[in-house]
C-alpha cells in the first residue's frame, strides 16, 4: 500500500483541484466550498468529464478516519485529516 497525501487545510479561499488514483485509474478531484451549507464538497470526474461521485467532506482525528469515497472505490481510501492540513489517499 502507498499514501499521497495532498495539502488541504479547509481554510482555503477557493476551490482545490488535484489528481489522485483512485482504484488504479487517475480522477479529477476538486474540493468546493457551498456557501448555502457552509462546508465543503468533493467532486470526483473521470477522465471524459464524467461526475462519479459529490459529496459533503467530513474530517477525520490523526487516531481514525472516515473514508470520504467508501461504497464508490473499493481499494482506494481518501481521508481528510483535518488536524494536519492533509488528503490522504491510501491504495
């Protein structure tokens, strides 16, 4: 198993784009801010633009870690741990 973690403090001032693999395939990830529920959203595309998955962003503590893409990739884990400022994505 390898992890990439990517910079990501949740005090951003604008969406973050980056481009992990995910289940041995490369996706589009873009965090965006909604301003009407005030958090923050994952958005997943693929490679022909295609939106896989949005969902709200839950931090996680450095002790556990809630898996913001679970019941969508299978052998791939992304956690925001929240605390260190970081997305990690293990696979």
């Amino acid at each position: 198993m390898s992890t990439v973690n990517y910079p990501f403090s949740g005090r951003e001032q604008k969406s973050m784009t980056f481009s992990p693999v995910l289940d041995g395939d490369v996706y589009t990830c873009q965090m965006k801010w909604n301003i009407a529920s005030q958090r923050w959203y994952l958005q997943i595309s693929d490679s022909s633009d295609n939106t896989i998955m949005n969902t709200a962003v839950v931090g996680s503590t450095s002790s556990g870690g809630i898996n913001l893409i679970a019941g969508v990739f299978t052998t791939t884990t992304m956690i925001w741990r929240e605390k260190n400022g970081q997305i990690e994505v293990t696979s």
